[in-house]
C-alpha cells in the first residue's frame, strides 16, 4: 500500500505544479515553444523548450521566436534590423548563412527569455493534451489501484 501512496503523491504533486507552471506563463503571457531543429546549436539544441515574451524593442543579437507564412514558427537569432522597412534579418546560430527572408515585426512572437534543455522533446512528440490526459490516467490508476487494495485488506480483516 505505501508504493501505492508514494506514487499517487508523486503524481498528485507533478499535475500541481505543471498546473502552477503553466497559470504563471499565463499570468506573465510567457508562450513556449519547441526547438526543432539544431539550427541554433550550441546555443540551444533541438528539443529544447523556449520561453519567450513580447519585447518593446528588439536588438541585434537578440534570440527571437516569430511566425512563418506557413503557420509554423521559428527561433533564431536578430542579424540585422531594417527599421525604415519594419524588418528583421535574422539566422540560425550554426547555419551559414542568414535565413533567405526577413520578418516582419508583426510576425515576431516575442524574445527568448529562458529555455530549458530538453523539455521541449514531450511537445515535439506529443500534443499538450495527450501528455494531460496520460497524467490524468496514470492518476486515476493509482486511485483505483489504492482503492482496491483498501477494499481487499478491508474484507480480509472481516474474515
């Protein structure tokens, strides 16, 4: 039963602070985002998570997340700003050459703020959802496993 009790704990305290995490991005308007790609090496590496915020100004050298025309994003590093134009040049730390369009301002997400080393791995391969719904599960499974063996001990103890 104890095993049982240190797994739930486990799990119980995993989703409060995922949740915590995650009402703080909220609250700090953090968005994150996965690195896919080892375009930025050594800076970050493929399957790092980005956390990135609106900045007021942007500068050269500044790691930034912006749209592509796609739908899809992109992390790389401010090369050159065009300010006449309301563009950003930008390039993958370990490309050779800068990335073959510019961005424009509006299609900045927002500046790196932080990121952590492999976090991003879990959103690369699973939706946010699947990866709530497995915590959940694993969860429910404890609790029914717990409650059984309550139940089995509990009818064990009338005999």
């Amino acid at each position: 039963m104890k095993i049982f009790n240190v797994l739930y704990n486990t799990v119980a305290i995993i989703i409060v602070l995922v949740f915590v995490f995650t009402l703080g991005l909220k609250i700090t308007d953090t968005k994150t985002f996965a690195v896919a790609t080892p375009s930025m090496e050594d800076e970050l590496h493929e399957g790092d998570m980005v956390f990135v915020r609106e900045a007021g100004e942007y500068a050269e050298g500044d790691i930034i997340t912006a749209k592509l025309s796609s739908g899809g994003t992109f992390t790389h590093r401010i090369d050159y700003i065009d300010y006449e134009k309301s563009l950003v040049y930008t390039k993958g730390d370990s490309n050779p050459q800068p990335d073959p369009l510019p961005t424009r301002f509006d299609d900045i997400i927002g500046k790196v703020v932080f990121s952590v080393p492999a976090l991003g791995l879990l959103s690369l391969n699973f939706d946010s959802t699947t990866v709530v719904i497995a915590l959940a599960a694993v969860l429910l499974a404890i609790m029914l496993v717990r409650f059984a063996v309550y139940k089995f001990k509990q009818k064990g103890e009338k005999s």
